[in-house]
C-alpha cells in the first residue's frame, strides 16, 4: 500500500519545491538516522549517511514508483550506504580504535532512576551487534529493532526470503552467544 | 522434532507459524539444553524491546534537517541553467554596482583618450582652423596644410622684402597685388 501522503509531497517535491522535500526529510529523518546509528554505531557517522540517503533520495526522486512504499526505498538506500561504509577499508581501519559511544549519550532520554542493568545490557548489545557481519547486522537491525517485515527486508537488501532467514538466524544465535558469554563473565568476577 | 530442529526453532521463533511455536514450546518444556537456548534468546528478546523503546537520536534534529536542505538547495542551484544563474547574479546589488562604476570608469578614459589624442594631432596654425580644415587625424591633409602655409609664409616675407626695397623705388603695387591675392587663398 503506497504512502498517499507522501506522493502529494513528492509530487510537489519533483515540480522543484524544496520546502516539499524538506516536510520528507522532517518526516523520515528521525528513522532514517535510527537505522544508520544502529548498523554503523557512531552518531556522527549516521548523520553523514543520513545527510547521504537524502540527497540520493533528491537526487533519484523522478524514478520513485508509487507502487513501492517510499520507506521502503528509504531504508533501501541507508542500509545500502551504510554496507558500503561497513565495507571500507577505512572503517576497518578504525574499528578497533573507535567504538560505540556510551549508553549514557546513546540513551539520554533514559531516567536516572532506570535500573543499571538495562543501561548495561544495552551498551553491551551495541557493542555486540558490532561483531556481526554487516549483512547479518543490517538483518537484525531491520528486523529485531525496527519491525520490518522478513518480505520487506528481502526487497530492501536484494536478498531471497531464504538468505533473509538465514542471516536472521545466526545473527541471533551470535548475539545470544555473546550475552550468555557476558553474563557468565560477570557471574564469574562477582563469585 | 529433533534439538537442532528446535534450535533453529527457538532463534527463528518469531518467524513460525502457530502450529510451529506450539510444537517448539512443547518441546522446550522436555528439553534442558533447548530451554537454556530459549533462556538466551529471551535476553536478546528483551534487550531489543528496551533497544526499541528508546530509539537514538541525532544531537541536534533541526540541525541536520538545515544541513540536509542546505545540500539540497546547493544541488537544485546547480541544476539550474547557466543563464539562469548569471541573470539571477545580476541583479545582485553587489554585482549591480560595481558594474555601473566600470561602465563609468571606462566611458571617462575614453573620452580623456580622444579628447588627448585630438589635442597632440590637430595643427596649431590659424589657417587650418579658420578654413574649418578637419585634417587633425589624417596625416596625408595636415602636411599638404602645413607645405602650403610654409610656402605661403616664405612668399609673404619675400613680398615684404620686396615691398621694403621697393619704397624708395616705384612699382610696388604689383608685388601688394600678389600678396593680398595669395593671403585671401
């Protein structure tokens, strides 16, 4: 079911009205950069992308179909360019030098009288989902974080229902491993 | 089922059906080792529902919205046409001014270079002026003007030479004659 809202701004967009395209950019923003901070994990790396999927999105707006949900295309271009910098050799580079910020700055909006232990797990998570491959990052992001269906993650990622499922399936299974291990570290140092 | 079966189960389980989450319950109940496994994903589970609920957020949104239009607006200049731009740019009163003072710079020096180059060229006699001779730039009509006032100059003085010698003798009106008639040319 395509987006009606979004096709009259679009359609507006495409007739050249910036302020168009800037109700799009205020209304996808907040997921679009959600998703690029939870694959690349650092907040000013996923504002770059984010800036990135916009503009593409200007960009390539004339070849929008109205048969496919423009969030679906959005998460299309931000899980892809950020495989991409996943890919490069330069984040490689950095990756053990620079990690996830910290769960205090990731989540500010969480109360201080929140239990630690949610805090924790969350930070421990991020840097978990860091050891995943990007592919099976992308997976898990999409779908244990933001609820998009196994159908949509196939059309967003050109991957077949089977490779979906399959990259779903030992992402968990990793990210299970590593809290499990987690726990039994810290099980292990309070004894 | 077996307990791989069920594994993959327990990791997939979102994505059975009833009938297969029902069987895989069943089994998890009868099974340590896949319940341990359930115990696991439950911890994954839960740190995505929390992950969920507070989703990240850019330091500053209005920020990155202005810096997203910026590059946007940059890009759709750049599409524009070239002539375009440029009539867009004129207008500009920066641009406006300062054109209007070239103009007015350039249109001064050339009236200072003609009015100069009239002044060096055009011969300084009474003669040329007077018979309202427009030679001052043609080379070729400023030396026949110049030839012809020379000899005219040097038939004046031989007339008076003549006119002084001629006083204590007769026949002078002659010579007044010639010399009137070649200063009316």
């Amino acid at each position: 079911m395509p987006d009606h809202p979004d096709l009259k701004i679009i359609e507006q967009a495409l007739a050249g009205s910036t302020a168009a395209f800037r109700t799009l950019v205020e209304r996808h923003q907040p997921f679009v950069y959600r998703v690029a901070y939870r694959i690349v994990g650092t907040g000013d790396d996923a504002e770059d992308i984010t800036q990135e999927a916009f503009i593409r999105l200007w960009k390539n707006l004339a070849r929008y179909r109205s048969e496919i949900r423009l969030t679906t295309w959005l998460y299309k271009i931000v899980t892809n360019l950020c495989l991409d910098f996943l890919r490069s050799r330069q984040h490689r580079s950095m990756k053990n030098t620079v990690g996830l910020e910290t769960h205090e700055k990731m989540y500010s909006d969480v109360s201080a009288d929140q239990p630690l232990i949610d805090g924790e797990l969350m930070a421990i998570m991020n840097r978990m989902t860091n050891e995943l491959s990007p592919k099976q990052k992308a997976v898990f992001v999409l779908r244990d974080l933001e609820d998009v269906s196994m159908q949509e993650i196939a059309e967003v990622l050109s991957m077949n229902a089977g490779q979906v499922k399959s990259n779903l399936y030992y992402a968990r299974k990793r990210m299970s491993e590593m809290i499990s291990a987690y726990y039994q570290t810290k099980e292990g140092t309070k004894s | 089922m077996k307990c791989s079966e069920i594994e993959k189960c327990l990791y997939l389980y979102t994505e059975l059906t009833a009938a297969e989450q029902e069987e895989t319950d069943q089994h998890v109940k009868t099974c340590a080792s896949c319940a341990k496994i359930k115990e696991r994903m439950d911890m994954v589970r839960y740190a995505t529902a929390f992950q969920q609920r507070h989703p990240p957020r850019p330091a500053h949104e209005a920020r990155l919205t202005q810096k997203i239009m910026s590059a946007v607006n940059q890009l759709q200049e750049s599409r524009k046409p070239v002539h375009d731009r440029f009539h867009r740019g004129l207008f500009m009163p920066l641009l406006r001014y300062s054109l209007a003072g070239l103009s007015a710079i350039l249109i001064a020096f050339f009236i200072g270079e003609y009015a100069y180059t009239t002044y060096r060229v055009r011969p300084s006699t009474q003669h040329t002026i007077a018979q309202g001779d427009h030679a001052e730039l043609n080379i070729a009509s400023f030396h026949q003007v110049f030839i012809s006032e020379k000899r005219n100059h040097q038939h004046k003085t031989a007339s008076i030479w003549k006119r002084i010698r001629d006083s204590a003798h007769p026949g002078t009106e002659k010579c007044m004659e010639c010399f009137n008639g070649s200063s009316k040319k």
